[in-house]
C-alpha cells in the first residue's frame, strides 16, 4: 500500500511541474508566470517529498528531505520577491 501511495504523491509532484511549466509559458506578464511557477514549483517539490518520505529507509532521510523542502520554499519566495521587485522597479523607469 505504501508504494502505490508513494507513487501516486510523486505523480502528482510530477503534475504540479508540468502545471508549473505551462503556466510559464503560457501566461501574459511577468508577474502572472512568476506567481504560477512560484506556486507550482512549491506544491510540486512538496507531493515529491511526500511521496519519497514514504519510500526512505529512516527517519533521518526523512528529515532532510524535509529540510531541503523548507529551504527550497525559502529560497524560491526570496528569488520571487527579487524578481518582481526588479520588474516594478523597471516599470517605474520607464515612461508610458
């Protein structure tokens, strides 16, 4: 049972970056692509984790995928708000 749970949880991980990826591609603005993959990407990297917490051997696998997962989400919010405070600094410079 564990398994097929496990496989199912990465499977939609997999669904989430897909998501993530045609919401980059397909959105109009830079703020809209950002906010999907943003979303998409943390959604998607939390179904893996999930799913591979229930395939690790110990506890301590566990908790490191668990870390990474928390540093990731840290690490994408902080290069999000970096961009975005770019593109609006860009839109201020330039005159409409």
């Amino acid at each position: 049972m564990v398994p097929w749970l496990a496989s199912a949880l990465l499977a939609v991980g997999c669904f989430f970056y897909l998501a993530g990826t045609v919401g980059l591609l397909r959105l109009p603005d830079r703020f809209s692509r950002l906010h999907a993959l943003t979303k998409a990407d943390n959604l998607g990297l939390g179904f893996l984790v999930l799913g591979l917490i229930l395939l690790a051997p110990d506890w301590l696998y566990a908790l490191k995928l668990a870390l990474i997962w928390l540093l990731v989400i840290v690490a994408g919010a902080s290069a999000a708000h970096l961009i975005a405070k770019r593109a609006v600094r860009e839109q201020e410079e330039t005159p409409q």
